[in-house]
C-alpha cells in the first residue's frame, strides 16, 4: 500500500490534495522534453508534408443575373427579408443545378475537348469492360469528366443577384480556361433559354401567319378558278346526265381518297419543316408567282377536259383513271410547275441545304396536287348536284360562290389578326432581346492565377506545431492529474493539514528495479512517439490525398478562339 493511501486510511480527517495552477509552468519546465520532443515531430512533419501538397488553383467570375421589371414582386421582396432570403436561395439553387447539368456539361467538354483525358478513358474502358458492360464507352467518360468539373466548380451567392463561378486546378490555366468557357456557355445558354421563353410566346403567331396566308392564298385561287370553271360549265352544259352519273360518283369518291392520301402527305412533311425550321417557311414570290399559277391552272383545266371527255364517253375503260384524268400533258405540266418551284425555292432559301431546299419544295408541290384534286372533287360534286337539282345550275353555283367568298374572307380576316400579333410579338422579342444582354452579364472575368490558393503552407504549418504543443501540453497534464505521489513537503502539508516535522528517504526496492522502471517507462514513451509520429504523417498523407486531382487535358487553342 502507497504511503499517501496509508495516511489517508489513519487520518480520515486529511484535506483533499488541492488544485495549484502556479503548479503546471513550473512542472512543464521540469519536463519540458515531454512538449518538444512531440513539438519537434509535428514540426518536421508538417514542414516537410506541405511541399509534398500539390497546389490547387482557383480562378473566380461573376455572373449578375436579374429578375424581369416586376414592381409587385420588387416591392414584396424588398419588404419581406425572409422572402427575398429564399428567393436568393432558390435563384442559387438554379444556377448551381444549370451549372451541373449533363447535357450543358456535355457541350463544354465536346467543345474542350476533355473526354480526351487518358486517365479518365482509362477509367472508363474498365467499367465498360466491368460493371457498366454494354454501356457507351463515350456516354461513361463525358459522365466521369463532368463529375470531375462538378467537383472543382462551386458557386457562391454575391450581393445583388451576383454569382460568384469558382474553378480549381492543379494548373492555373485549365483553371482559367474552364472557368472562361464555362461562364461564357452558362451566360450564353441562360440567354437562350429565356430569349426561347419569351419566342415562343409569339411563335404560336407566326405560324398562324404562314398557314392562313397559305389557305388565304389558296381560297383565292380556288375562287378565281372556280368563277372561271363555273361560267365555262354553264355554257358548255353539264356533261353528267342519267347514263354516267354512277360513273361520276365513282370517280368523285377515288379522287376524295387521293386527296385525303395526299394531305396526308403534306402533314407529314409539314412538320419535318415545324422540326428543322421552327415554322412553316413562306414566302410571297412562291405564292403569288404567275408561271407557278398558270402552271397549276393550266394542269388543272387539263384534268377537267380530260374528265369532261371521259364522262361524254359514258363507259369505263381498261385503263386506271389516274392515267385518263392525268394523262402526259398534265405529267408535264406538273414537272414544269416542280421545275419553276425549284428555281424560285433555290433564289428564296439559297442559304439553305439542298436537302431542306428539297424538303420545301416537296411541300409547295403537295400542296399544288391537293389544290387540283380537290377541285375536281369540287367540279365532280357540283356536276352531280346540278343533275340531281335539275336545273341550269345558277342555284348550286350562287351557293357555292358565296361559300367560297365566305371562306376567303374568314381566311383574310383571320390573317389580319395574326399578323398584327405577329407584329407586336416582334417588337417584344426586340425588347426583351435587348435587355437580356443587360439582365443576365459577366460582370467580372476570370484572370489567370499567380499563387496557388491552396495548399496555405505557414498556417498549416502553423497547425501541426500547435497540435504538437497541445499534445506534450495534453500529456504533462494528464501524467500530472493521475500522478498520486507528492511532490514536496508542502503537499504533504496540505494533505494532512498538519506540520510536517522530517522525512525519510525512499527505501530501495531491491538492485535494478529503478532502472527496470525507467527503462520501461522510456520504451512506452518511445512507442507513443512512433504511434504519434505515424498519426501526423497519416494525416499529412490524407490532406494531400484531399488536394490531389486528376489532371484534365484541355484544348487550349479551341479555348482560346472561343474566348476571342
């Protein structure tokens, strides 16, 4: 049993060994190589570990993004802090969600170039060869690159609708060059995008423009030609009597069912033109062009005299009605109609490719072929109504006529309409147009960095020394606090609150037992010295780990031509 635990047992009524703060500067002088040697390894450590930290440099823009001109929603924000706050949060939440996404990803890693990236394809042949077996070996490294940039780009919220663009590289100007571009191509995507919002409000217009300036066109036409077929049937009679009026009948419906097949077509072409060129192109030299309309007329009356003669025969033939109705004369008549049609769409649309020229041009001459069989469907209708009438056919066609100039006019006033729209959406688009460059701007380019940001070597550095001093700090104290022996006279004095007359000396313990105890107490601290030493290297180790990056491969040349 200790001698302090003996006195404790005899003299119950001993004070409690008190606190002495006075006590720790002296105790750590005494055993200050317990604090430097500890000192002296976070030292070292941290000296020789920071030039073994990779740099990391960070190239910084900002982005000023404002709100369309909303007194209201101004006015609400700026007397409700909590609802600007969110509004602030969710605006960063959007540019951070755009900055990450794939497919803007992907345009800024097709136009640098760094799907190039060895290690990174490297990467993805083995999953593509492993667990991604079957997947596109492209897709899987435009996926790891973009994970790559996710992770070196950060956006923080400025003041005033600023966002700040943040990129890191271990090379100053990958990291410039990523940040440039992509700034640039968020700025330029962001634009679009709400340039597109603001389009597609007045699109509905302008499509409405093309398609009933065509059917106003068409109306017309029909009228015109319809007038014109008209009095030349009056004087000529009606060639439908008893004896083909089934005949009749028949060939009606078979040009219904082309007609019905060739509109078809037109629908199917139509929006090929809608997805290639956002509306149906238009233009008046190909709808008010005189050889196309007298090309269309003049196959058209042919059809109809060939109808006419073949009604006055009053049997059927052997051969098909197409090859009656449209026989050479008309063939022709529609090649020289395609002919012109394509002369006139090469002049009109000569920016464009001959595969959209030819897209065009199929349209305009699907168009020409429902114009023609729905006139002899009309003509056909008329013949056989007049017959059933039995009258000279100024009823039927008074009707007819007002029909027609009802539609012409429904289809001018509905024009009108539309194109004022057409108008006033211009002029805002040109407006919105306009502020968009002011409303969404670079405020502050990116500039190449000089000094890395990171690894900041003097206060890491600074770092593990004080780890190092806490740690001979922590052991002084805690050897210290579980230390029961007393130090001196005095702390046997205030253990027992009573005078201390003589002490005696320690009595041996037997020959080597104090050597044996110094020497395991040197064993233990030197093993907790290696056990410490390899923590703060592990930890050096792990810093670095945290700094390291893989190194992208940029095109340069195709960064900075874009940058021009």
């Amino acid at each position: 049993m200790a001698t302090e635990d003996l006195l404790k047992e005899l003299l119950g009524q001993g004070k409690k060994k008190e606190f002495d703060p006075l006590q720790y500067p002296r105790l750590i002088w005494r055993k200050k190589h317990i604090v430097l040697i500890p000192l002296v390894i976070a030292w070292g450590i941290g000296a020789l570990g920071v030039n073994t930290i990779p740099p990391t440099y960070v190239a910084t823009s900002s982005v000023a993004i404002g709100t369309d001109a909303n007194f209201t929603r101004d006015l609400s924000l700026l007397l409700d802090q909590e609802v600007g706050r969110r509004q602030e949060v969710a605006d960063l939440a959007q540019v951070q969600a755009d900055l990450r996404n794939q497919d803007f990803l992907n345009e800024v890693i097709a136009l640098l170039g760094m799907d190039e990236t060895p290690i990174l394809r490297e990467k993805g042949e083995r999953l593509v060869d492993g667990p991604l077996a079957g997947a596109d070996l492209e897709d899987v490294v435009r996926r790891l690159v973009a994970e790559e940039i996710r992770e070196r780009t950060e956006v923080r919220l400025g003041s005033g609708a600023v966002f700040n663009i943040r990129c890191e590289d271990g090379d100053p100007t990958t990291a410039y060059l990523l940040n440039r571009v992509l700034t640039q191509k968020f700025v330029e995507t962001r634009r679009q995008r709400e340039l597109a919002e603001v389009t597609a409000k007045g699109d509905f217009s302008d499509e409405q423009v093309a398609i009933y300036k065509e059917k106003l066109n068409r109306a017309e036409t029909e009228l015109e030609r319809f007038q014109g077929t008209q009095q030349q049937t009056l004087a000529e009679g009606n060639p439908v009597g008893a004896t083909n009026v089934l005949l009749a009948q028949e060939i009606m419906r078979t040009y219904e069912q082309e007609l019905t097949n060739i509109e078809s077509q037109v629908d199917a072409v139509r929006s090929q033109l809608r997805t290639r060129f956002g509306v149906v192109p238009t233009s008046d030299r190909l709808l008010s062009d005189r050889d196309l309309r007298a090309l269309n007329n003049k196959q058209i009356h042919s059809m109809l005299q060939n109808l006419i003669t073949y009604l006055g025969q009053q049997v059927r033939r052997a051969e098909s009605l197409t090859d009656l109705v449209e026989d050479a004369s008309v063939g022709a008549d529609r090649q020289a109609y395609r002919d012109r049609l394509s002369v006139l769409v090469g002049q009109v649309y000569a920016s464009n490719s001959p595969p959209e020229r030819e897209l065009i041009v199929s349209y305009y001459y699907r168009l020409m072929l429902v114009s023609s069989f729905q006139e002899i469907v009309d003509t056909l209708s008329r013949y056989v109504n007049n017959y059933r009438q039995n009258v000279g056919g100024q009823p039927a066609y008074q009707t007819e006529l007002d029909r027609r100039q009802a539609e012409v006019n429904k289809n001018r006033e509905f024009f009108e309409v539309f194109q004022q729209q057409s108008t006033s959406a211009q002029i805002a688009r040109a407006i919105q147009a306009n502020q968009l460059a002011t409303r969404i701007d670079i405020r502050d380019y990116a500039v190449k960095p000089i000094k890395p940001a990171k690894p900041n070597k003097g206060r890491l550095q600074a770092i593990f020394v004080v780890m190092g001093l806490a740690t001979g700090l922590a052991v002084i104290f805690l050897t210290q606090f579980f230390n029961r022996s007393f130090g001196d006279v005095k702390d046997i004095e205030a253990f027992l609150g009573v005078p201390v007359l003589g002490t005696i000396p320690p009595l041996a313990r037997g020959p080597g037992k104090a050597r044996q105890q110094r020497r395991k107490n040197t064993l233990l601290w030197v093993l907790a010295m290696i056990v410490y030493t390899m923590a703060m290297a592990g930890a050096m180790v792990f810093i670095k780990g945290m700094n390291s990056r893989i190194e992208l491969q940029i095109d340069r040349a195709a960064a900075e031509e874009m940058l021009l």
